[in-house]
C-alpha cells in the first residue's frame, strides 16, 4: 500500500520517475524510438499505443502480487517466482511450465533487443570511426560489419551475465533492473534540456553526465558489491574510512530515504546541477548554436523555402547503390533503393533529375547511418562524392567573396543564395542584371538601384541597368573615370564609397545630383573580375540616413561579386559559342588559368628561379607563385587544389587573387596561410574542395628561409655541402577543413650552391606499368645528378624523366615544380 513503510511516497515517485525515463533512454528503447524510427508518424501511433500496452499488461501484475503475498505470508524474497508459483501450488504444474515458456521468450526477446541495440551503438561510435581511420580497402566490408556486430552482441550479453553472477545472489531481478534504470535517467538532463533550451551546451551535458554517472556507481553499484561480497560492508554501514556523511545510502547525511530515492536525488543533483551551471555560465560555440535551433525551433513554421540544389557530375542511382552495397550488402542495397525510387521517374541515364538526386544522397546517408552512424556515413559519402569529382553546382561556387559570419541574418543570406541562383541560371545578362537589382530593391526597400559598367570605347561608366531612375537622372547618368565623383572614385580605388549622411559631400559634381534627387545616403561597390573593377553596383536610399552599416557593406560587395560573375559568365559564354567542340572550351579555361601563372620571373641577387605546371588535363588546380617583397625578400607559394576540373582552376584562382592581395600586409608564411584559411574555409566547403599549400619567406640577404605548410608535400633542400636532400615539413592542416587552424612556422639557413624543389603530388605519385610511384627518392638522386645544371634545366630534366618513368607523355595528375637554386 502507499505511504506504508514499504511503499512509501519518496520511494512511489522515484519508481514513477525513472520508469518514465527508461522507456525514452534505455539502450533498447532509445535505438527503436530514435535510430530505427524512419517515420515520424510512428511516433503518434506509439504515443497512445505503448500506453496502452503496458496498462494492459499491468493489469494482472496486481492479482498475482496480492496472490504471491497471500501465498508466502507476505514475504516478498521470492516475488520473482510469484508467477510460476501460484499456478504450481494450484495444482496446474502444466500452466507453470506454459508460463515459464512465455517468460522465458519475452526475457530472451528483451536481451537480444537490448544486445543488438548495443552492439549497434558500439559498432557506429567507437568501431566504425577507427575503421574509417584506417581506409581498409574492400568491395564489400558488409560482412566485416556484421561479423564486428556479432562479437558485439556476444560481449554485451557476456558482460551482463558477469554483472549477474556478481551481485545476482544479493538482488532481485526487479531491483537489477532498477539500478539500470537509474543509469538509463542520467542522460535525462542533457537530451531533454537540449531539445527544449537553446542555453544547454556541450560542456554542461558532458559535466552532468560525467558527476551523475559517478555519483549512481557510489550510490548504487558499491552497495550492490558489498552486499555481494566483493568489498567490506563496512563502506556501506559506515562511510569509507569510518566518514558516516560518505555513507552511500545516506549521503552527506541525507537519511530517512530507500536506496533509490537516495540515488535519483543525489544524481540529478550534481547532474543537472552541472548542467544548469555550465550552460548558464558557459558561452556555447557557433556549431552548439546552431544544433540549438535544429532542435529547439524543430516545429517552427519555416519562413522561406528551402534553396535547391543540384550536384555536377552526379552519381547515378547503380552507382549509389554499388556505395551502399558496400557496408550493407547487395541484396538489402537493392531492396533499399527501390523502396526509395517508388513512382519517381527515371532519365535516360539511369539517374533521377538533377534536383532529385541531393535526396537521394541523403537518403543514401541516411540509410549508412543505420549501419554505421551518422557521422561515419556523412564522411563516407562526402569522399565518395569527392573521390569521383562530383560537387555542388556553381550556385555555390560563385560565392568568391562572400565573408558573412553564421550568425548573420536570414534575410542577408537568402538575398545571397537568391543573387547566386539568378547570377547561374543561364538568362541573358541583362535579365540577371534587372533580376538582381530588383532583388536588391525589394529586399532592403532602397529607392534606387543601379549597374554601372566600364564602357572601354568611351572610357565612361555607362548605366546597365536600373531600379527607380528619374528620367532627368538617368539623362546624366554617364559618369567619367576620375576622382570628381564617388562613382569614379569607387572604380579607380576599387573600393566600396559609403555615405551615411548625403549633408556632407565633398566632390560638388555629385552633391548637385543627390541633393536634386532627395537621396539621403548611397553606397557604391566596384564590381570586379579577378580583382579588376569593371563597373559599380550602387544603391541610394530617400528615406533614411545611416543605414549602411559595416555588415551590410560585406553583403553589398558580395552582390557586386555576384554582378561581376554574372558579366564574366555572359562574356566566357559569347566567347564559348564558336567553339565547335567541348576541347576548344577547355582549351580557352587552360589558357585563363595559365595566364594566372606567373609570367616574369624575379631577379633576386643571389639565386635564379624557375617554375612549370603541366595541368593533367586541360585546366587543373596546382598554382605557384613568386612574390617579391623587396629587393631582398621574396615569397614563394605553391598549391594543389582538389580536382581537375575548371571549378579547381576557378578557387585556384581566387587563391592567388587573395594572396597577392594580401602577401605584403601579412608578417609571416603562418599569418598568411592563417588569413587564407579563415577567409576560404566557407567557400571550400560549399564547393567540397579542399588546398594543399607551402607558402615560404626567403631573405637573401641572410640566406634564411621561414615556411610554413597546410598539409602540402615537404619540398626538398639538397645540401651543396652533403649531396644529400632534407625535407621541409611543419605541421598544419589542410585549408578549407577547420575553421581555426595553428599553422606551424618553421626556418632553416641556407648555403651557397644549395638547391630547393618545391613539387605537388602529381610527380611524386606518377606511376609506372607495375604501379610503383616515382617517389621521392628518385626526385632526390635527379637533383644530385644535375645540381649543375640551372634551375630550368632541372625542371627539364625532372619531367622528362618522370615520362620515362611513367612510359607517358601526358601525367594523371597535375604536376607543378618550382626550383630556387642559391648562388
């Protein structure tokens, strides 16, 4: 009965409460409910139908105890065999052995639902992550799974039976239950504070985990230990060493409470204690602010439309399904897939539509996961995708310049996925030029909008296209390049004009204009192509003053970058349909990303230079560079972005643009690779590319050396002194992985006659018909045969043995060589 000695109201809660939370966070339950739930209409059914269930069952819980205490005179040791004794003792030993039959079955059920469960999670977080690491190569690690699986469900159902023969004799099997179910209610704080508090973060769950989980084995598994044996008794009748407020079933003096009570209240006291403390009082990162509003905002209206996609070169549907077959088998692979496809139509390629097949990815991801968990499954089709050159189309990749944080507003970023989508739709240039500015427009509400572009007959910046122009306006609306106007100012500079306040201009030309036209403030942005201005983007406002703030000016030069884009495509493409076939298309993107290449090379006094790329085909991602300083100082760089294709070209040359730019205003290799770093890592990962780079500071005065690498090949110093070759390696990761990346900054003092390679990949990794790789050592031995010869003359003599070598002409790969030889 309640509130009875036995029963009490503490002990009555604390069983209602961790009941409640073993039926979300039990192993078992947690895997049914969230990693196998496909559908969230499962849930509604379950919401009512469990319930019911376990309300039904119940109902015969309350006869056979009062029959079982009726029986036994109250003594409830062996309360476990209530159930078979009552039938027994009846004289039905048939129905005793029917009911043990049935109990036994749902018992087995239980533990294999629970092994399995288990082993799963086991499998997808500690397992599989080291496989990844590991890149084993198999067409079909399926079978490796499973069997991973298997030993899994075995240890888990081996380690509870340990835990039974440790404490079983001590316990009953509720009470067994019950300190699970203790366990299961730890995690209760985080995942129920992190669906509903935008405030929880990582820090305070993991604390909270960490105190609560220490707190449940001192108050719950040292009892069960010593009353088993296993350690003194003394511990739990006395405190440890003899300090009674350490006793585990009164701690810190908290008495007059079952064992349970004891244990639920002093857990979620320090857990969520720790929870509630570091999450008020910790600041969460940018990721945890994110997964916040996943999860708390879940079921918030969406306010805009989700952006389409599509990816280049797609996997088609027999290709995802080889990538599935892999981890899950062929036969599941194809019954999965064809699940999916239902009554979607399939194209002539044996592929869904171009913006059906991102669903199809995630649906692909979502199906690993199963097998392998979230994260492995996102890592592995992300290098599937890579590996086969496919990525997200150029509505992402145009985004050259934009620099916005995650934390800007929505309304700035739609704007920007919405200018990227109008600057790639393939619509003449002037309906993108009208589309945008009325975007602009609409967006911000300016009164005025205008493209200006460079008129190179005239040398006037020539009206495009416009929003709001007054005919008398529009009449004056050529503007000469010089510093008279803002407009020609913001072209010669190549830089944004901000005026706030139109009641304090200094160029009289322009104030006529504005103050005729009512404009109260006006910004202009150049817009460029490959960092030359060939127009203006501007916006006037009649109605406000001050509201170009410095994080709309990033926005407004990212849609000037989005104009420049758009002009550049429209003239790539006039020139591109003359060419009869696809060859003469690449032949043009070769010969634009060989003139980025530099084309003069520096004289320094007391070394001689040279340099090559060979792309693999027609246009490709290596780049080098020398950038002198000063009559002393000269900087080298060479790079190697993923993939051959013109997308690789294109961020190549966004990466020379950035780094001339900035070569001269950065003190060291380190700070440069830093800034490149920050500034391309969102661009990096909406194109799914990454950089290699090894950026290197020589002082010929000193003949010193400072470098710094982003996971680039170490280039090599063959020492005039030795005739032996060093490797310049220091560490940092490659560009466009991490956000805040330390790049190590490394020197080395250089000598007469000494010589320096710097190389990508692509020689080093050339390959003859027996699949060995040209390799390092041989580029060593070449550099010692030839250290005569001048630095030309070695490159030579590199590539053409590098063709022997490999018994080709043309490499798979693109191959760069620079060459620095010290005089």
């Amino acid at each position: 009965m309640l509130n009875t000695e036995n029963i009490p109201y503490t002990m009555w809660f604390t069983l209602i409460i961790i009941s409640m939370m073993a039926f979300m966070f039990l192993p078992r339950q947690f895997h049914i409910m969230v990693i196998e739930n496909s559908d969230e209409k499962h849930i509604e059914s379950a919401m009512w139908r469990f319930p019911v269930y376990m309300f039904l069952m119940n109902l015969f819980v309350i006869p056979i105890a009062l029959g079982g205490l009726i029986l036994n005179g109250g003594d409830v040791s062996q309360a476990d065999y209530f159930v078979l004794e009552i039938p027994r003792r009846a004289g039905h030993p048939w129905l005793s052995l029917l009911v043990f039959i049935g109990g036994f079955s749902a018992s087995a059920g239980m533990v294999m639902v629970s092994s399995v469960a288990l082993s799963t999670m086991i499998l997808n977080h500690l397992i599989m992550p080291v496989i990844l690491k590991l890149k084993i190569h198999t067409s079909d690690i399926s079978a490796i799974l499973i069997h991973l699986k298997r030993i899994g469900i075995i240890a888990v159902i081996f380690l509870g039976y340990i835990f039974y023969l440790a404490i079983g004799d001590s316990y009953a099997l509720v009470n067994i239950g019950l300190i699970s179910f203790l366990a299961a209610t730890q995690f209760a704080p985080s995942v129920i504070g992190g669906l509903y508090w935008k405030r929880a973060n990582r820090r305070g769950a993991t604390t909270g985990l960490v105190l609560g989980f220490i707190v449940w084995f001192y108050t719950l598994i040292l009892p069960s230990f010593a009353n088993s044996g296993w350690i003194d008794l003394a511990i739990v009748n006395q405190g440890p060493f003899g300090f009674s407020f350490l006793k585990p079933l009164a701690l810190f003096g908290l008495s007059g409470f079952d064992m349970w009570t004891n244990s639920l209240f002093w857990t979620m006291f320090f857990n969520l204690g720790a929870f509630l403390t570091f999450s008020l009082f910790g600041t969460p990162g940018k990721s945890e602010v994110e997964q916040a509003v996943k999860f708390v905002d879940a079921l918030a209206p969406m306010t805009k439309a989700p952006q389409r996609k599509r990816i280049s070169k797609a996997p088609t549907i027999v290709e995802f399904v080889d990538l599935m077959s892999k981890f899950i088998g062929e036969k599941q692979a194809h019954a999965t897939i064809a699940e999916y496809i239902g009554d979607r139509e399939i194209d002539e390629k044996g592929s869904l539509s171009e913006y059906e097949i991102p669903n199809l990815k995630r649906f692909t991801e979502r199906t690993l996961a199963g097998s392998v968990g979230a994260a492995p499954a996102r890592i592995i089709i992300e290098n599937y995708l890579e590996t086969r050159g496919s990525r997200m189309e150029d509505v992402f990749d145009i985004f050259g310049t934009v620099t916005l944080s995650r934390t800007d507003s929505r309304e700035q970023l739609s704007v920007l996925y919405e200018a990227a989508r109008v600057a790639a739709s393939g619509s003449d240039v002037q309906t993108i030029f009208d589309d945008i500015l009325d975007l602009l427009q609409q967006q911000f509400k300016f009164d005025l909008c205008v493209i200006r572009l460079l008129d190179e007959n005239k040398m006037t910046l020539t009206v495009r296209s416009q929003q709001g122009m007054s005919s008398e306006h529009l009449g004056e609306s050529e503007r000469d390049l010089n510093m008279d106007t803002y407009i020609g100012t913001t072209f010669l500079t190549n830089s944004v004009t901000v005026v706030n306040d139109t009641d304090f201009l200094d160029k009289p030309a322009t104030a006529q204009v504005i103050h005729r036209e009512g404009i109260l403030s006006f910004a202009h942005a150049p817009i460029t192509i490959e960092g030359q201005p060939i127009g203006v983007l501007s916006a006037f406002s009649k109605t406000a003053k001050g509201i170009f703030t410095n994080e709309f000016t990033e926005l407004f030069k990212s849609l000037a970058g989005q104009v420049g884009v758009a002009w550049r495509n429209a003239s790539q493409t006039e020139e591109l349909i003359s060419a009869k076939e696809h060859e003469r298309e690449m032949q043009i993107a070769k010969a634009i990303q060989l003139s980025l290449l530099p084309r003069i090379i520096p004289q320094i006094h007391g070394l001689r230079l040279a340099g090559v790329c060979v792309p693999a085909r027609q246009v490709g991602g290596d780049y080098y560079d020398f950038l002198p300083q000063d009559e002393d100082t000269l900087d080298l760089v060479i790079a190697d972005v993923s993939g051959h294709n013109i997308g690789a070209a294109l961020m190549m040359a966004e990466t020379r643009t950035f780094i001339q730019a900035k070569a001269k205003t950065l003190p060291s290799a380190s700070s440069v690779m830093s800034s490149l770093n920050e500034f391309f890592y969102q661009d990096l990962t909406n194109a799914e590319l990454f950089i290699t780079m090894f950026y290197l500071k020589y002082h010929a005065s000193t003949r010193r050396l400072s470098y710094a690498s982003a996971g680039h090949n170490p280039p090599l110093v063959w020492r005039n002194g030795t005739n032996a070759c060093e490797h310049l390696d220091a560490e940092g990761l490659i560009l466009g992985i991490k956000t805040n990346v330390k790049f190590e900054e490394k020197q080395v003092q250089l000598q007469a006659g000494d010589i320096l390679l710097l190389y990508t990949d692509g020689i080093t990794e050339a390959e003859n018909r027996e699949g060995a790789f040209f390799g390092e050592d041989r580029l060593c031995t070449i550099l010692n045969e030839n250290n005569h010869l001048p630095p030309q003359g070695i490159i030579d003599t590199l590539l053409d043995q590098a063709r022997i070598f490999s018994g080709q002409q043309n490499f798979k790969d693109d191959v760069s060589l620079v060459v620095m030889k010290i005089e």
